[in-house]
C-alpha cells in the first residue's frame, strides 16, 4: 500500500509539475529578440508596395542631425529608386539601444540588418530581389559586419528560414563611398567643386572615422591618404586625418600642414567630418571643447597641447577645434569655421553611394547561399 501511494504521489507531482510548466510557457514573456522582429515584420508588412527591396545599411548615431540626414536619404532613394520599398538599418548595437533609450533626442527605434533581412524573407512577404547598400565611408570594420549579415541570412544561419526561397531570390550588395580608386578621385572632384573657395585661401580638413590597425581587414585606413593625395592635386589646403587610423591623427595632421608652411597665422582651418552623419564625433571630437583634465581652459598653448602627445603621437581628449585653435597653433581655428555637415547631408556625395546603388541593381546577383566565404 506504501508502495502505491508513493507512486501516486510521485504521479501527481509529475502532473502538478507539467500543468506549471505549461502555465509558465503559456504567460511567459516574449524575448527582446521576437519582439524586434515582429516590429520589423510588421512594419515591412505594412509599408510593403513593390517586390523589390533596398536596404540601407549605416552604422547608426543618437543625434537628431544625423536621424534627420538618415530620414531625408530615404526619402531621396524612394524618389530614384521608385521601383523598391526602401528601408533603413543600424549596425551599431550600440547606437541602437542609445536611440531607442532617447540620448540626445526623443527616443525612436531602430533595428540590426538581420531583422530585416529576416523580415524580407517571411511567407507573405518574401521581396524577390533585396539590394543592401552600404552607408560606410570606406571598406573597413562595419563594411565587414555587413557582408556578414548578408552571409548568415543567405546561408540560413539559424535555420528558421525557407530554404527553397533563400535559394532563388536575388541579393545586391552595394559598396561603400570610398570603395575603389575611382571613387577617391570622384568624391574628391565633388569635395573641391564644394570648397574650393574655402581652399583657395584658407584650409579644408577633413575628419574621418578610420579603422584600428588591428581590425583593418581590407586595409581600407589607405583610402584616407589616397583622398588627401587626390584632394591636394587640386589645392595644397586640403588635409584629410581620423580619430582612429595610426599616424593620421590630428597632430599627425597638423605636422603635415606644418612641413608646407602653412601655420603662419594667416590661414583659417575649416573642419569638417569625413563621415556619412554628422553624429557624436563631429559634435565632440571634432567642434567639441574638451581638453586634458589638467588644462587651464581660458589660459592654455598648443604647446602645451603638445608636451601632451601620447606614445602615438595622439593629444588625447582634447577636440580638433581646440588643438587647431590654440594659441600658438599658427591657425585660427573656432566655432566659426566648423562645416558641421554629415557626407549624406551633401547632395553631390548623396549620389555616389546611389550610383553604387544603381550599379549593383546594374550588376550580376551575389551567390551567397552555396559559400559561406564567396571569391
């Protein structure tokens, strides 16, 4: 008899604990990641006109300027590309959650490429031909990171995916701004269509994001000292430098003005950032005012600046506005000669990254879902 009502128990606790778990799994809450889907989703569902898609790629930002350049550049690809629902990602998961928690602005959401590409592929949706865009300046780091969302959804990576669509439908990749020479010398010839008054007397330099040395898989830090070259055939008061690229920071800049004897203390230097946004770079590192802790603000020297200079020849937190513009410097350099324009906000720079667009549309289809490392 023990016996028997221990196996009842033991029946009953098996069922007590099932009828838990049920109950658990019924009201459990719906993970972060479903819920960005279905937001995707939904929303691709809902906007979806055409059967063709492009995908606009950006590493992201949580300044209105830059979600103002990023909303009037959809805008201006619905309009070229009338034929294609267009639609805009972060890679940056940073930036996203930044945005989406209001850092600088009021919140708004945005989302990682592979929810959209997901999105792209779901029954009732289904786009038979996706084009991704890339809004990076050059074929560095974050290029990477998009080549790799496109692999893992055209592979199928967390096998939730139809096999027999991912095998037919069409994938586009369109490359960066500064992908080839050709690009270089293009942007450059727009760059000083731009500026040239600006150059013609004073100094146009520009900032650019570059890539660490150790993450520079395509070697693409080259294209910042390819458009210098390709800027300077045009005026010798163009410079173009980075926050993050060896040997071309801003003091690395400034010794390059210096050996052409252009700190005399008659010339303005203008700044402008050399990426597609104008977000927290060109608002801090580039027009911010921060200087060394130690630096008397009002009463401060660029050599002192310079004592500063670390083993790689960067004076760390000190913005390029504040070291071009301390006394001393041979430059004037202040609020008033900031060009406080992201490269998407530029209709004429706006146009290479579409005529990388066009020519993807142009080109033959990637064939990524047989490799997973494509020649």
């Amino acid at each position: 008899m023990k016996k028997i009502k221990l196996f009842l128990m033991a029946v009953a606790a098996t069922v007590l604990s099932a009828g838990f778990v049920a109950c658990s799994d019924e009201n459990a809450e719906v993970s972060n990641w479903q819920k960005y889907q279905d937001a995707v989703t939904s929303k691709v569902k809902a906007e979806k006109k055409h059967n063709k898609a492009i995908l606009l790629v950006a590493f992201g930002s949580t300044w209105q300027q830059a979600f103002d350049a990023f909303d009037n550049t959809l805008t201006e690809y619905g309009k070229k590309f009338s034929g294609y629902d267009v639609f805009l990602s972060f890679s940056s998961a940073i930036c996203i959650n930044r945005a989406a928690a209001g850092e600088n602005v009021d919140p708004r959401n945005f989302y990682a490429p592979n929810f959209w590409l997901n999105a792209f592929a779901a029954e009732g949706i289904r786009y038979d031909e996706i084009v991704v865009q890339s809004l990076q300046v050059i074929p560095g780091e974050e290029y990477t990171r998009v080549i790799n969302y496109i692999k893992d959804f055209a592979n199928n990576a967390n096998g939730d995916l139809d096999d027999e669509y991912l095998s037919k439908v069409v994938i586009k990749l369109g490359v960066p701004l500064l992908q080839d020479l050709s690009d270089v010398s293009d942007v450059a010839t727009r760059l000083h269509t731009l500026y040239s008054a600006k150059a013609a007397t004073d100094i146009v330099a520009f900032m650019g994001h570059g890539n660490p040395d150790s993450y520079d898989t395509y070697k693409a830090n080259i294209r910042y000292t390819q458009l210098e070259d390709s800027l300077q055939v045009r005026s010798d008061n163009y410079f173009v430098g980075t926050v993050d690229m060896m040997e071309n920071f801003k003091t690395h800049v400034y010794a390059r003005m210096a050996a052409k004897g252009l700190n005399n203390g008659t010339k303005k230097v203008w700044l402008h950032p050399l990426m597609s946004i104008d977000g927290d770079h060109g608002h801090n590192d580039m027009a911010g005012d921060d200087l060394p802790e130690d630096i008397d603000e009002n009463n401060y020297t660029f050599a002192q600046l310079q004592a500063l200079a670390n083993e790689e020849g960067e004076v760390e937190d000190t913005s390029w506005k504040r070291y071009f513009g301390a006394n001393g410097s041979g430059f004037t350099c202040n609020n008033s000669t900031m060009i406080e324009k992201g490269l998407l906000e530029l209709p004429s720079i706006l146009a290479v990254w579409m005529n990388h667009t066009q020519a993807a549309i142009d080109g033959e289809a990637l064939d990524y879902y047989h490799s997973k490392n494509p020649e």
